[in-house]
C-alpha cells in the first residue's frame, strides 16, 4: 500500500483513487474515514485505501 505521507484535499484523493470528486462526497457520506480542520476535509489515502478495501472484503 504506497504511503504519501501527507493528507488530501477532496480533489486530490480523487485523483490518486481514480474516481470523481462525486464520488469521494459520496463515500465521506458512507463513512470513508477523514479529518476536519475548521472548514477543510482532508483525508489520509493510506487510511481511505484501507477503508475501501474493507467493504470489498465485507461485499
């Protein structure tokens, strides 16, 4: 699992998944993990990689 050793911005982590920036919202809605600093989400992708592949284990 690649490690960026920093946290995302909605359009980043949308681009390093391969997905919309819909997408990712949708997601954040399912509970894919983030962190909030005042008014910004950012998002960790090693965490958000592991999230996903959990619910594809689950499916």
């Amino acid at each position: 699992m690649p490690t960026t050793g920093h946290w995302l911005r909605t359009d980043e982590l949308a681009l390093f998944l391969g997905i919309s920036e819909r997408m990712v919202r949708k997601l954040l809605a399912q509970g894919m993990p983030s962190l909030t600093i005042g008014r910004a989400r950012r998002f960790d992708p090693d965490r958000c990689l592991a999230w996903l592949e959990s619910r594809s284990e689950a499916a």
